[in-house]
C-alpha cells in the first residue's frame, strides 16, 4: 500500500511541481517555504523561521536577505523588542502565492474533472483522513516543521464538483 500511495503521490507532486515551476521560477524551494512560513506565521522573527525551515539561524538569515532583496520579505523592529526583528510578506509575495495557488488550482481541476465523481470524493475522504492521521501521530513535526495548515486563501467561487465540500477546494492540504 506505502509503494502504491507513494507512486500517486509523485503524480500528484508533480502537478504541484509543474505550477510552482511556471509561477515562482524566480524562488528557490527553499525561498518559497520560507515565504509560505512566513505567510502562515506574519510576524514571526528569524529564529522561529530558522526553526520552521529547519535550517541553521545564519542560513535563515541570509535567505531573508535574498528574499528582501527580491522583494518578497519585509523586516520591522519587533513591536515588544525592538532587537528583534519582525518577518512580513510584501504584497508582491503575497500575489505570487495567490497566482501559484491558482495555477495550482486549475491544474487540479483538469485531472479531478477527469475522474469519476465517486473517484473525486473517495480521494477527498482519503486526503482528509491520512491529514488527520498524520497530524495525530506526528503533532509536533506538523506544528513545528510549518507542515500547511488550512486556513486563509479559499476558492472564491468553488468548482461545482467539490459543492459537498464545505470548503468548496479539492481534496489537498492547502500548500503553495
């Protein structure tokens, strides 16, 4: 079953893959993790991030330089600290995540339309179960590894085949 699931998922990766190529071609893999950290966690200071991305607190940093430089990432004085500083996404960041969701989205949607709609929901259920299991089993490297977590950027109008879905998105964990 684990070599089965884990040959769909390099289909699915791939798909995710091919968007992320398309969209933020000018990130590295490791820029955009720190963008969508920094997008679930606005505020957050650089040792938090370091801690996130799992990577050394000098390699955190001059990523944020980058991704300053690249005008992705905004740096404030702490509001309680003014030593420590403060992480923001610029809106340019934030518009590339909502343009690489969106490709993402509709990449999706050309391969769910395509399946049955008992297909659709069975892989829904599937998805939200193995979520929660692995949330379960695995609480603080979800919570501490900045594993996605489902909350801002919903569909404005959700496809009719996930109309079930109180959400209105297909069956993914909300990444970039």
């Amino acid at each position: 079953m684990a070599a089965a699931l884990d040959e769909a998922a390099g289909t699915l990766l791939a798909v995710w893959e091919a968007a992320r190529e398309r969209t933020t071609s000018r990130l590295s893999s490791a820029q955009l993790r720190a963008v969508m950290v920094v997008e679930q966690h606005d505020g957050i200071n650089l040792r938090r991030l370091a801690t996130l991305t799992d990577m050394l607190l000098s390699s955190a940093s001059r990523l944020c330089d980058r991704l300053v430089a690249a005008g992705m990432l905004e740096r404030e004085p702490g509001r309680f600290d003014r030593r420590e500083i403060s992480l923001h996404l610029t809106p340019e960041a934030v518009r590339l995540l909502a343009e690489l969701r969106s490709d993402r989205w509709q990449r999706l949607d050309r391969v769910l339309t395509a399946m049955t709609p008992d297909g659709r929901e069975a892989l829904l259920r599937g998805m939200r179960e193995f979520d929660e299991s692995a949330r379960r089993q695995e609480p603080t490297a979800v919570s501490e590894a900045g594993w996605p977590v489902a909350q801002g950027s919903r569909r404005e109008e959700p496809a009719a085949e996930w109309a079930g879905d109180p959400a209105g998105e297909p069956p993914v964990a909300r990444t970039a």
